[in-house]
C-alpha cells in the first residue's frame, strides 16, 4: 500500500501527501504557483538569459511536475536541454494519472508531455522533444556520486526538518562541484542553517522574495 494520497491546492493544481515523511510534496498555497516562482521564474529563466544549452539536476524528482513545467517552457527556446532527476521512492504510475494534471494544462502538447514524463522508464534517458533529453534516475541522493556537469540545479527534497540529511554541508559541497562555473541552484528553504550551508559549500546565497505563503526563497550561485 503506498504511502501516498492526492491533495488538491489552493491554485487547483494537486500535489502529494507523504504519510513516511509527514511532508507534501508542494506548497498547499499552489503546487504550480510555487513551482513556477521558484524553479522556472528564479532559475531556469535566469540562466537561460545566458546560455544556448542546459543541463539541469532535480534532486527530489517527486511527481515530475518541474520536469513538465521545464519542458513546457522549452517549447518556446531555441535551447538544447538535459534534464536529470533524481528520486529514490518514485509515486506508482497508476497514482501519478490520477493526478488529472492534463486537466491543469488544457493544450493537448503538454497533455502529451505529461503523460510521457510520467510514463517514460527509470534509470533511461529518452528524448522527450527534440531540444529536450531527459533522465529519471532511482537513486539515493545522498550516496549518489555526480557523472556529469550542471548549470542548474532544482533543489527540491523535503525539508530541512523532514530529510535534514539532504540540506548537509556534505551534499551541497558535492551539487557545487558538479556544477558548471557560475552554476546555479534554487530552492523553497530560505531557513538559516540553509544559507550557511550554501555559503560553505562555496555558493554566493541571494535570498528572493518567495511565492504566496512564503516569505522568501533561495537562489546560489557558484563562486569562481
């Protein structure tokens, strides 16, 4: 039995309940909402001012609602993308459909999208539309060793207070040596211990305005 259920949020779209980590997997204020401030507004569409390629690392794969709000974006930029999520307890599919996000996003093309990102094979990496490659890998983030390089990470693991092994020294140092010069990372925690942690993994730490409910977000960038 999955410890799992489907929570409809304040924006109408859903998102879930982790009964193993008494934690949602996003903001009852609005699952698009924060993920749209959060992930694409602060840094997909920030790094895409500078770059005609990007490789982006999702740690906290969850649903895959960043993966499908990303590739949407990539629709419209003449951009290469390649797009690594990491999850080590992936939702059942079946759960997944039942999320209805076709009915959140009313065009057929991300209709078709979701349902490719929700139904592609793990540990494989498929080409999702022709400037978008994407890899979901079952791993545990915190034995995982990088093989690539990144220019963007998507900081999306429970919370500091649920899953504080994820917010560790340690970890950050390893998402900044896997990412390029000037790299970016953002994230839904603003908590002190946090930025501190950023700041000595060797991250410059801006602390943005946050989406509704919250006051502030993180975005860091690697220092040269």
């Amino acid at each position: 039995m999955s410890d799992l259920s489907i929570v409809r949020t304040n924006d109408g779209s859903p998102t879930l309940f982790s009964s193993r980590f008494g934690a949602y997997y996003h903001s009852l204020n609005g699952a698009v909402t924060e993920s749209n401030h959060i992930f694409i507004d602060a840094g997909l569409r920030y790094v895409a001012e500078r770059t005609k390629s990007i490789s982006i690392l999702e740690v906290g794969f969850g649903t895959g609602l960043n993966a499908l709000l990303t590739a949407m974006v990539a629709r419209n930029l003449n951009i290469d993308f390649y797009y690594h999520g990491i999850e080590l307890y992936p939702p059942p599919n079946d759960l997944l459909s039942e999320l209805n996000l076709n009915e959140i996003f009313k065009d057929d093309e991300s209709a078709d999208l979701w349902s490719l990102i929700a139904n592609s094979t793990w540990n494989n990496e498929i080409q999702l539309a022709s400037n978008f490659r994407i890899h979901k890998e079952i791993a545990d983030f915190t034995g995982w060793v990088s093989r690539k390089n990144y220019s963007l990470v998507y900081f999306d693991a429970f919370a500091p207070d649920d899953q504080p092994e994820m917010w560790s020294q340690e970890q950050l140092m390893k998402i900044n040596k896997a990412l390029n010069a000037n790299g970016v990372l953002v994230t839904y925690s603003a908590k002190g211990m946090v930025k501190s942690n950023l700041r000595f993994a060797g991250f410059k730490v801006e602390r943005l305005s946050g989406p509704p409910g919250k006051r502030h977000m993180i975005r860091a960038i690697k220092l040269a």
